[in-house]
C-alpha cells in the first residue's frame, strides 16, 4: 500500500553500470506512513528483508507474495552515498 499511495517512484539506475538497481522515490506524501519513517525525496530503495528490488512491481510481488512469512519489513535505502534501514512494522490484524 505504501508503494502505491504514499510515494511516486520510478526504476533508479546506476549512473555507471547503466542497469537498473532500485526504486528512486520521486515524491513523498507529506504525514504519510512512508513520511513518518523518514523517507525522502531522491531515496533509493535498494532491498526489501534483503531481497534486491529494480520496480515497484518487482516490490509489490514479493511483499505481496511474502506477507504471511514476516511481520517486520527492513527496508535498505541509499541516498548521497549513504546507505541506512528503515524498519517498518505493519498493524497487527485483528
């Protein structure tokens, strides 16, 4: 849900290889969940629980298809040269 409607994305590519390595986040919702955990405009989502990512889709199909096996996400994120996690834990169902 957050890949879709907290934040506009597009593939990132690696400035000297030319392929695609990860999500560039474009646009972060201001006070969403997304906003709330410190995402930021030029972000790059390079992994998710340690799987590598190169599209939204590509992410939405393993969270999607990963979604009963985890209850907390670490998100690996590289902007400017920095690499940091962000950890998000989903609500709980009732």
């Amino acid at each position: 849900e957050i890949l879709t409607s907290d934040v506009s994305l597009d593939r990132h590519r690696d400035p000297k290889t030319r392929r695609f390595d990860g999500i560039e986040i474009k646009n972060v919702k201001p006070g969403s969940i997304a906003a709330r955990h410190g995402v930021q405009d030029g972000d790059v989502i390079k992994s998710i629980n340690g799987h590598a990512v190169s599209s939204k889709e590509e992410a939405i199909v393993f969270v999607k298809n990963n979604k009963d096996q985890y209850d907390t996400w670490e998100v690996e994120i590289w902007n400017k040269g920095q690499t940091r996690v962000v950890t998000y834990y989903p609500p709980k169902k009732k």
